[in-house]
C-alpha cells in the first residue's frame, strides 16, 4: 500500500513539475487552427487547411498533408487580374504572431511573397500560382515555444 501512494504522489509531482516548469498555458481553443479566407474585390474565399500542428485544453495534435501543388490539384483556380490585392482573413483571437507566405509555380518553384497589412499582391505575368500561407502562435513570454501553426493553400489564375 505505501507502494502505491509514493507511486500516485510521484506521479501528482511529476505532472506538476511539468506543467510548471514547461511553456506557459495555451490561449487557444478548438481541437484544430481556425479557418482562413482570402478577400478579392470584396469577395471572400476559403483556402484550404494543410499540414499543422495544435494545442489547446492540454492536448496536442499534428497533422502532415500533402504540399499546395497536390493538395490543390482538383481545385478549380480562383481568377484575378494582374497585381490585384488579396488579403488574408482570420476570425479567430488570438491572431497569429508570425506568418508567411510562399508562392509555388512552374517546377513547384517557389518564393517568399511579402505581406503587409495581411494582404498581398498578385503577380503581373499571366499564369496559375499556388500559395502556401503559413502562420504561427508563439508564445508571448518565450519566443522557443509554439502553440499552434497552420499552413493554408489556395491556388490562383492571372489573367488580363
């Protein structure tokens, strides 16, 4: 029987240790990233949820997905003149506080686009390009942790 409450004790101190000693709580709720639409000329579209990794309520998770190429190949390109303004929108709080976003095109070359304001610019040449938009809560007190982080794909066709 002392066996068995040194064991319990142990285990209690344990996990308290842990979670104090570890990254402050999580601020995010669900059990997967929100959802992130694209805006085009007051339009709204949904991207599509790729590979992430998520931790609310104690729990975690990650998912691995195929990349925006494959992910999007049944997806009918969303049409947009040349330099025309997408921004990125997000009903969910906390925001993220780091994102990305890498365009994807001819033999899955890819560059990093910048964002300002959440929102980019197309590009001017005719043609279709895959987005990967990745995004990131880290952890206000300690910049080495992550919460949660999502990449979202959307594929687009310039046309004029």
């Amino acid at each position: 029987m002392h066996k068995i409450i040194c064991l319990i004790l142990f285990s209690v101190a344990l996990m308290t240790g842990c979670e104090k000693g570890g990254s402050s709580h999580s601020p995010l709720t669900g059990n997967k990233p929100p959802g992130v639409q694209i805006k085009i000329a007051d339009q709204f579209y949904d991207t599509k949820l790729g590979t992430y990794c998520w931790s609310s309520n104690n729990q975690g998770i990650c998912v691995d997905t195929a990349g925006p190429v494959d992910l999007l190949q049944d997806v009918t390109p969303l049409r947009v003149s040349p330099e025309a303004a997408i921004q990125f929108v997000m009903n969910y709080e906390p925001k993220p506080n780091q994102c990305s976003l890498q365009q994807y095109s001819g033999e899955n070359i890819h560059k990093e686009v910048s964002i300002e304001n959440n929102a980019f610019t197309a590009p001017t040449q005719e043609g279709t390009y895959y987005y990967s938009y990745g995004v990131w809560w880290m952890d206000e007190e300690n910049e080495q942790v992550s919460h949660g982080d999502a990449f979202y794909h959307f594929v687009i066709e310039v046309e004029k």
